[in-house]
C-alpha cells in the first residue's frame, strides 16, 4: 500500500514537473528577450511598491485605538468602531451628498467637454491654427490651485469682479447652492484642453480613407462626425470612464479646501475635507484612516462595475 501511494506521488510529481517546466521556459525566454523593457520599469515598478503598497500596512490603524507610544500595531482592536462612528455621524449624509453632487458634476461634464472639443479641434484645417489652438486650450491646465481659487476669487467679488458686478452685493463663493457648480465649471473649463488630447491622438489614427469614402457617398460634416469621428472615440472614451470611475469619491482636498468659507460649509464639506479636520487637526488617526479606507473601497466598488458593465454592454474593459 505504500509503496502504491509513493508510486501515485512520483507520477503526481513528474506530471507536475512536465506541465511547469514549459512554463519556466518560456518566462525565462521572455525576460532573456524584453530584459530591457523590464529595467525601464523597474523605477516605476519601486515608486508603486514604496508609495502605493507599503503605505498599506497603516491601514490596520482603522481597526485599532490608536496609541502613538505603542505605535501601529500597538493599539487595542476595536474592529469596526470607528466605522460606525462614521456611520452615525450627523453630517454623514451632507458630507456623502456634497462628495456625490460634486463628483458626478466632475466626472460627467468633465468627460464630455473633452470629447466635443477635440472633435472640433479635429475640424480645423489649416494645421497652424489647429496647433495653436490646441495649445491655447490646454495651457490652464497648468495654473496652480491656489492661482486658480485666486482667479474665482477675483472674477466674482462684488462690485469689482468682472461677473461678480452682476451678482450683487455677496460673491458667489458665499452662495452653498452655488458651489458645486463653481467647482465643477472652473474644473472643466481649466483640465479640458489637456484631456482632449488623447482624443486627438485617437482621431489621428483614423484612416483617411474612411473620410474619402464618406464623403464620395455624400456625407456632410455633422454626418463624418457621426460615423466616424465618434465610433473612432468610442473605445477610448469607455476606458477612461472606467478609470474615472475609480475616484467617483475622489473630490481633490486642495480646491475645496480653498473654496471653503463659513458661508458654504454646509455645501462644500467633502469626505477629503472632513478627513483632515479630525485627522490632522482632532488628532484622530484611527477615525480618519476609517474614513479613508470607506472611501477606497467605495471608489473600487464604483471601478469594478463600471468595468463589468462596459464589457457586458461594449465588450470594452480594463481587466
């Protein structure tokens, strides 16, 4: 009977060995010829793993009572207190409406405003301005946040800003209705040149054949951008949606924080925001970290179904 068992597991074995040695093979054949492009990623590849997954390790703090003599293991476990807190929260519903209302705004007028410009940009057809107005469009995106909070600030204070005068006697940086759509608007108009330009490089590769096809069977312009401005867009634009969706939570702490005012608090206080007040200012690590992780995991439920539903329905994914 043994000497059976040790048979089956000598068979089991070279079975085993014969079904992993081709695979060790090749994976060996493929660093031997692509050792190049995996030592150009090697930085890339030690900035993710130092900055992105070692950081991890403090997630535990969500779990445990903090103590900073003891450090992040120390602490006594208190599983999901710090959740429920959160949960139980007051301001926990105004905070999610705020988060919500902002990034949906974002995210939806800042994925269609790159679309429509790059498809006109692409109907320009002298070169030299197609070029510069291409480049117009996307120097925005490189003012700073504070120089951009500054410049609303400038434009809508009352009396003397060239659309505050229109608003009476309050900036609209005071009115809580009012905010979201600032947000959003200066957001666009500031990062849509410089997202389009994936759109272009996509609308670059498009056969001009297809163009010459089309308009030999008495396509206009509206009728190309239909047909082939757009189908050529499609699969692009549901990758970056998907991505996108990945931070439907993710409203940046920098410009909220500077459009806060005691006037639109009750509007403008968002997960990232509130974080830092009883994070960094309460002193409250293990509360915040609670926080921050819900939001993680929100963001990466919102990203694993929007790729499931984008492969169902276009047959476009990620994974």
């Amino acid at each position: 009977m043994t000497s059976r068992i040790t048979e089956e597991a000598v068979v089991a074995a070279s079975v085993h060995a014969l079904r992993t040695e081709p695979k060790r093979r090749r994976l060996a054949e493929h660093f031997r010829r692509h050792w190049q492009l995996w030592a150009m990623t090697l930085p890339a590849i030690g900035f993710i793993i130092v900055f992105a997954y070692i950081p991890m390790y403090g997630i535990q703090l969500a779990f445990r009572e903090f103590d900073v003599t003891k450090g992040l293991t120390g602490g006594d476990w208190v599983g999901f207190k710090y959740f429920e807190q959160f949960f139980n929260n007051p301001q926990f519903g105004q905070i999610m409406l705020n988060t919500v209302n902002i990034s949906l705004w974002t995210l939806v007028m800042g994925f269609i405003a790159p679309i429509i410009l790059a498809i006109l940009i692409n109907q320009i057809a002298s070169p030299r301005i197609k070029g510069f107005t291409q480049t117009i469009t996307y120097m925005p995106h490189f003012i700073s946040t504070v120089v951009m909070v500054a410049i609303l600030q400038i434009f809508l204070a009352p009396g003397s800003g060239i659309m505050g005068r229109f608003f009476g006697d309050t900036s609209l940086l005071g009115d809580p209705g009012a905010f979201a759509h600032l947000y959003w608007i200066s957001e666009v108009w500031q990062h849509t040149g410089w997202n389009c330009i994936i759109y272009l490089a996509a609308l670059s590769s498009v056969d001009t054949a297809l163009y010459e096809a089309a308009k030999i069977d008495g396509a206009g312009r509206l009728q190309l951008i239909r047909h082939v401005d757009i189908p050529a867009l499609l699969p692009t634009a549901g990758i970056l949606l998907i991505l996108n969706m990945g931070s439907v939570l993710g409203v940046g702490f920098e410009k909220v924080f500077l459009m806060q005012n005691t006037l639109n608090i009750m509007s403008s206080e968002v997960i990232s925001t509130y974080v830092y007040r009883v994070g960094i200012l309460g002193n409250q690590f293990s509360y915040s970290t609670a926080i921050g992780l819900f939001n993680a995991l929100v963001n990466f439920a919102f990203l694993i179904l929007a790729n499931y539903i984008a492969k169902r329905a276009s047959n476009t994914s990620i994974f």
